[in-house]
C-alpha cells in the first residue's frame, strides 16, 4: 500500500505553503522530511509547511487553550528546510482560507476566528475583502545588528522588530540599490541574533504618505527558507520600521509592495499596547496527494 501524503497548495501575495490536516497530531514531521516535500525541483515546492492540528492534541496546545478556550485549531508552522517559526503572517491568512474551504470550520463572513501559533493566539477576521490577523502587541530593539546584504555597498544598521517572530529592517538608499540586492544568500548580521531574523530591506515610494496612507517597498530574507515573494510579519515590521524613522506625524496605516502583491497594515491602540494587523488575500491553488517513499530526502 502506498504512503502517500493528502496535501493542498496555497499562497498569500506569493508567500506559499503546503498545508496538510492531522487533527489528532499523529503524523511524524521530521526536518528532512519537510524540507523534501518544500523543494522546488524535487518535491511539491514552497516556502514553508503548515499542519492543522487540534490545539489539544498538541503540547503547546494547552498553554494556548488557557490563554482561549476558543483556540480550537493550531497552525504547526514549519520553514522550508525543516525548522519551526513563531508565526507567519501570510501563512496564517492562508490557514484560515484552507480550514473553512476543507470544512473545518464554518465561520460566517466578519467573524473573528482565534487560531494558536507558537507565538500565542492571533485573531483571524474573515470578510469579502480577504483576511485581516491581529499580529498582537510589537516590540522595538533600537539597537539592532549592522546589515550587510550581499550587492549593497555599504552596510546599513537594521532596526529589530518582534511581532511574535524576529525581524531586522533596514532602510535602502532607492530603487536601484533595492533591486540591486543579491538575497540569494542571507544578509549578514552583526551582532548575529542568537535566534536569526528574518531581514527586510525597505525603500518608501515616490510620495511616502498618500491620502494619509504610508506607501513603502519591501523585499525580505526569510530565515530558514531564504528571499521570498512576500512575508507578512515582515511586512507589519517594515512598516512599523518605517513609521518610526519617519517621527510624530506618521500615518497608522501603511500600504506595502512585494514582488508578490500589497498588503495592508495598520496600528491600534489596545488596553495593553498598541497591536499591529495585516490584511491581504489568501489563495489555494491546488490539492493533490504524494507517494513518500518515493520522495527524495536526506534525514
């Protein structure tokens, strides 16, 4: 009898995932065997792997259904080459997109699905429009590394920003460098972050505030899966990023360009702290099955 794996492919602005179902929490994910099934040329190709599990089934789980009971399912985020991450902004509208088109759940339209991740509960607000995730409270390190990504002269320093995962953004010079840059290979860091960050290298556009919207470029460096067409939590950094380097004054709400589409953010106060959200689309593409023992892998 074949070993075979049920998936579905999906993507958020280009950001794309396999995402499979395993409510019980049953099926062995190992590094190697996530990496081959994300590999562009010899498995099903993605920039991460997302599992739907039941919180319960999970040892993670209980801490996220203490935090809200209605925390039913957890998004299992893995990168490209195996290891796990915090959180995904793009993943997670996509998620949510795959538990209601695989009947999981059943929301009805503007209501708010609370969904566990590593860094927490998000809350996931389904509309017309597409997906809107409260990315939750934000933190500064204003003492961020040096940046040295690879095709840009000078290094730039970066400005850390947590939103559940860690980014390092830095501000480019124009267009031209932006474009210039080689992230093929990771941005060197220094200090390097004991945990790695993803980078973001951001320009704003010709009118940085338009309307009273904040309009900035990105391109990013994931960790762990490398340049990506768009990455939602480094999306709500750059523009968190950008509003801070830009002073009092600067708008709440930010329009930003990836190489795979735009997506919203915007800042809110809330009784403990200011929160950042993004909303974009969410796209499954295909559903399909593999044969594991035929897949090419190491580990």
């Amino acid at each position: 009898m074949a070993n075979t794996l049920d998936f579905t492919k999906g993507h958020g602005t280009g950001n794309d995932f396999v995402l499979i179902t395993d409510p019980a929490g049953e099926r062995v994910l190992t590094p190697g065997l996530i990496a081959a099934l994300c590999d562009r040329h010899f498995g099903i190709g993605a920039d991460g792997l997302i599992r739907a599990v039941r919180s319960e089934s999970l040892p993670a789980g209980e801490a996220i259904l203490a935090e809200d009971p209605g925390a039913e399912w957890f998004m299992d985020y893995y990168n490209a080459d195996g290891s796990t991450a915090e959180m995904c902004g793009n993943g997670i509208r996509v998620f949510v997109k795959y538990l209601i088109d695989t009947g999981l759940v059943t929301p009805v339209r503007g209501e708010t699905l609370a969904i566990g991740t590593r860094a927490g509960v998000r809350d996931v607000q389904v509309s017309a429009q597409g997906f809107a995730v409260d990315l939750g409270r934000w933190r500064l390190d204003e003492n961020g590394p040096l940046v040295h990504p690879r095709g840009v002269q000078v290094a730039r320093p970066g400005l850390g920003i947590n939103v559940g995962n860690p980014h390092v953004v830095v501000a480019l010079a124009d267009d031209s460098e932006l474009e210039g840059a080689d992230l093929s290979v990771a941005p060197i860091l220094d200090p390097a972050p004991p945990e790695g960050a993803n980078v973001e290298l951001v320009v704003p556009r010709a009118h940085l505030v338009q309307d009273g919207v904040g309009q900035i470029r990105m391109r990013v460096h994931e960790r762990g899966s490398g340049e990506t067409l768009s990455c939602g939590t480094g999306i709500a950094a750059a523009a968190l990023a950008t509003r801070h380097w830009a002073g009092p004054g600067a708008p709440h709400q930010w329009r930003v360009e990836v190489p795979g589409g735009v997506v919203a953010v915007r800042m809110f106060p809330t009784e403990e702290g200011e929160h950042v959200s993004l909303s974009g689309p969410a796209e499954l593409v295909y559903s399909g099955s593999v044969d594991l023992d035929r897949l090419r892998r190491e580990g």
